[in-house]
C-alpha cells in the first residue's frame, strides 16, 4: 500500500478517544432501536385495534406486523444512501442524519390520531412515518459499527464492533420498560386512548441526547487515512456488487437466523404468550425485559470472546443452537408458566446475543476498509427483508394455518441454517490493513471530552 507525502503519521487514539467512540455508538444506535423497537411492541399489543380495526383480530395483528415489515423494507434504501454517504463523506456526518431522521419520525408517530378520527389517513401516516424510521435504521447500523472498531484497536474488533449490537437489546430493553410502566400505571383505557404514545413521544428527548454525544466525537482515523490517501471510492456501491459479490452474499446470510430468532423472542413472543397462552400483557413484556437485560452483558462478553476463539467457528455453533432451541421453548411453554415462558426467552436470546456479539465484527471485516460502510449496511439490510421483516408475518401466519407451534420452530431451523451457510462463505479478519490504515491517519485536535 503506497500513502501520499502529506499523509503525517498519528499515534492510535488514546483510551478516552476509544471509550467516547464506543459509548457513542453504544448510546445513538440505542436510541435509534428505542424508537424501532417502540413501534415493533405497539404493533404487537395495539396498532391492530387503533390503526387497523377488524372484527377478525388475527387480521388487525397481520396488518399491524405489516406495517413493522415496512420498516425492514425500508432499509435497504437507507442503506444505500447512508452507505454510500459513510464511504465518500465520513461516518460522523451520516450517523448524525440517521439519528435525527429516525427521532423525528418516531416523534410523529406519537402525534398521529387513530383511524376512528380520521379514518384511512391515519394507517397511511404510519406507514410513511414507520417507513422514514427504516431509512434511517438502514443507515444507523453500518457507520454505528465502523465508529467503535475503527477507533479501536483491529484485532479486539469483536469487542468494540459490538457496541453498536448492544443498541438493540439496550433499546429494546427501554421500549418495553417504558411500555410496561405506561400499562401498569394506566387502565387498559387510558393506555389504548394516550398512554402509548408518551412512550413514542419521549423519543425527542432521547435523541437530542444521542446528538450531543455525537457531535462531540471527531472522525475515525481509518476514514481519515483514507481522506489522506484520496482512496475514498466514487461509486461505492457498484464496486461492492463487482468486487465483492462472495463477501456480500456471505454478510446477508449470515444475519438470517438471528434476525428470525430475534423476532420470535422480542416480538412475536408477545402476541404468542397473550393470545396463544391468555397471559397478560405485562407479563409476557416482563419475560422479554429479563431477556434483554441480559443480552446488554452477553453481547460485549460474546464479541471479546470472539477476539480470543475463531469468530465463525463461535458463531456457527451458536447458530446450531438457534436451530433447535425453539422446539425446547414451545414444549415448555405450551403449558402456560410464566417462568418456564421467561426460562425459554432467556435462553433464546442469550443464543442470540452469542451469534449478535460476534456479527458485527464478522460482517465489516469481510469488506475492504474503503468499502466498509456500503458493504456492512448493504448486507444488514438486505438480509432484513428476507429474515426480520417478514419473520413475524410468517409467524402469524404459519400458527394461523396449521394451529400448530412445529412449523414456527422449523422455520427458525431453516433460518439458522442459512445462517451457517453465510458462514461458511465468509472470511476471517485481515487486520494488518486497518492497523496501516490508523498508522498513516493525519493527527487531529482532541475531541471534546463528554461531560
């Protein structure tokens, strides 16, 4: 690799730079699933009656997850745009738009009045509004990645891309908290009349945090050195499609099974336990809470282990895992326990959290540092459309078919094994060339510290 004169070497950034990065990401991609997973539990418990009003209820839920769908059919979009963006103008700038998109459409949401006032043009609105928030989610994610493990040091990239993993679980974890707070404080009135959206409201202040985070935080040196060397790509995407079709390919396969295993114990595992199993809502959202507490611990821990093990090797036996858990949980479940409920979400997302951990770091180093970003949320958001998006529609349906939980669990099994065969056709990582990359970085002024 040859660097241009004016490129001046710069020592790699210090422990507090590392620990702004990965807070930052941690924190801003958080909040963006905050909003995502808000809409993805209200969507479950009540947008089928106040946006898609049915005498049949099954029909409500099948057209309120239609709507969540919009959101992972949204990203792609998002993810070539922002992508895009990331590679040819800097992580910092993109990941700042997609913030304030996705807070601004959730916002909306709040504001939106039920099809009862103004009929059609209500599940019109939340449509749009949900597709905005999938734009900037598709976004989010890749430049979230890059932030933390591109100021880190390459060879803990397990470790520090997981940041940006953590901000499902995180905001998953507060979206639901919030919502059971709101239903337990309120009457099952109050809550279908207004109390929901406090929960989609409060998004506005949340994401003017994420942004003053974020605007404290300077470039990573990886882009940089990139900026330096006048490497940066003029048409990102069409280079991933033509160079690297084989890490393309094995990136989106590999997010299948978690993203179909994350929608069954998150999301559709709500609508299961109260309509399948007559629990209240509380409790199912209290299973999932417990779940995703603990994948905030898991996840990071997973990640660094990966630094230390082969990282596919981790991920694939988690993925067998994935293959055959489902069809432990729905034999205990069936019975109608709390705790053996809880006990199988818990186990279901500690799986997840074992192949999510790792995924990050796996995906980025599968592409070339000046593609980083155009490949990474290419491949996270075209695997949503054949794995998260229709997951829970699948779900539905599926139950609603055969009245039966075994072809919920084979599908799952099919998703894992895709995932396995992503695995397979990747990569492992090549961190000499970011090490060189961080070694030719032009110096720069110390961000501002985060008080």
């Amino acid at each position: 690799m040859q660097h241009t004169q004016q490129a001046t070497k710069a020592p790699p950034p210090g422990r507090s730079g590392i620990r702004r990065a990965f807070f930052a990401s941690l924190t801003g991609t958080a909040l963006e699933w905050y909003d995502f997973a808000v809409y993805s539990a209200a969507a479950a418990l009540v947008f089928g009656d106040l946006f898609f009003p049915s005498e049949d209820p099954l029909t409500g839920t099948l057209l309120a997850f239609s709507t969540y769908a919009v959101g992972y059919l949204s990203r792609p979009l998002g993810g070539f745009v922002f992508g895009r963006l990331g590679d040819v103008i800097g992580r910092k700038k993109v990941l700042i738009a997609t913030l304030i998109l996705i807070g601004v459409a959730t916002f909306l949401i709040g504001l939106l009045p039920a099809y009862d006032t103004v009929g059609v043009a209500a599940p019109i609105a939340l449509v749009v509004l949900r597709f905005a928030q999938g734009v900037g989610v598709g976004g989010e994610w890749g430049g979230a990645v890059l932030l933390s493990s591109e100021f880190g040091d390459p060879r803990r990239r397990g470790f520090y891309a997981s940041a940006a993993q953590v901000g499902p679980p995180a905001g998953n974890l507060l979206a639901n908290g919030v919502l059971a707070a709101l239903g337990a404080l309120l009457t099952e009135n109050q809550f279908l009349s207004w109390g929901w959206r406090v929960a989609f409201l409060l998004s506005g202040v949340l994401v003017g945090f994420g942004l003053w985070i974020r605007a404290k935080l300077e470039e990573t040196p990886v882009f940089k050195a990139m900026e330096a060397e006048q490497t940066r790509p003029e048409a990102p995407i069409r280079e991933v499609f033509t160079t690297q079709p084989r890490a393309l390919c094995a990136a989106i396969l590999c997010r299948v099974g978690p993203d179909v295993l994350y929608a069954m114990f998150t999301v559709f595992v709500l609508t299961y336990a109260t309509g399948e199993l007559g629990m209240a809502r509380g409790s199912a959202l209290a299973a999932v809470l417990i779940g995703s507490s603990l994948q905030i611990f898991l996840i990071p821990l997973a990640g660094a282990l990966s630094d230390r093990v082969n990282r596919r090797l981790l991920y694939g036996c988690a993925a067998v895992a994935a293959g055959v858990w489902p069809f432990v949980f729905f034999l205990m479940a069936d019975g109608g326990s709390w705790p053996l409920l809880a006990f199988g979400v818990v186990v279901g997302l500690a799986i997840h959290s074992v192949m999510y951990g790792p995924q990050a770091a796996f995906i980025a180093e599968q592409f070339s540092p000046r593609l980083r970003y155009t490949g990474s949320s290419l491949a996270y958001t075209l695997a949503g459309l054949i794995g998260g998006a229709v997951a829970p529609l699948l779900f539905t349906a599926l139950l609603s078919s055969y009245d039966s939980w075994v072809p919920l669990a084979l599908y799952i099994a099919v998703a894992a094994a895709v995932t396995i065969a992503g695995l397979s056709l990747g990569r492992n990582a090549d961190d000499a060339t970011d090490e060189e990359l961080a070694r030719v970085a032009p110096a720069a002024e110390p961000a501002a510290e985060v008080s």
